[in-house]
C-alpha cells in the first residue's frame, strides 16, 4: 500500500493555520488537485488539495485544531497502491 501525505503547504508569511472543515470522511475517494480540507489564517481561507488520486486514509489533523505549513495533516492511500 503506498500511502500519500496531506500537507499544509507554505502560505506566504503564515506560521500557523486551524483546521476548518474537512471536505470528505475517511474511506471516501478522492481526485488528484480535488479540495480535501479547508484552513484559515489570518481571517482568510484557504483550500487544500489531494495530492494524488486513491482514499482518505487517515485525518491527522481533526477541525478546530492548528497546524503549521510543511504539517502533514492526512494521508491518502493512493489508487491502486
């Protein structure tokens, strides 16, 4: 199985951003660039994406807690892995 990480990625000068919403459950398909989770920082929200095609693994992150860029927030076990 290989399994693909769910990272906050860098935000310009943000340290640290809350989790909001998740957009999908653990076991639910999800598309490569197709929006998994949405972050706020500094009044703003800000989309993340699958970063390959397979299913929601794991949330490591749950809503309402923080996070920092370069954080793996979840995991995706990628299609056919």
């Amino acid at each position: 199985m290989q399994v693909a990480d769910i990272v906050v990625p860098p935000l310009g000068d943000v340290e640290e951003v809350k989790v909001v919403r998740w957009l999908h459950d653990v076991g639910d398909e999800v598309q490569a660039g197709e929006a998994v989770a949405e972050v706020e920082a500094e009044k703003a929200t800000f989309v993340i994406e699958a970063p390959v095609h397979g299913r929601l693994f794991a949330i490591l992150v749950p809503e309402g807690r923080t996070a920092a860029p370069g954080d793996v927030i979840g995991k995706i076990e990628e299609e056919g892995g």
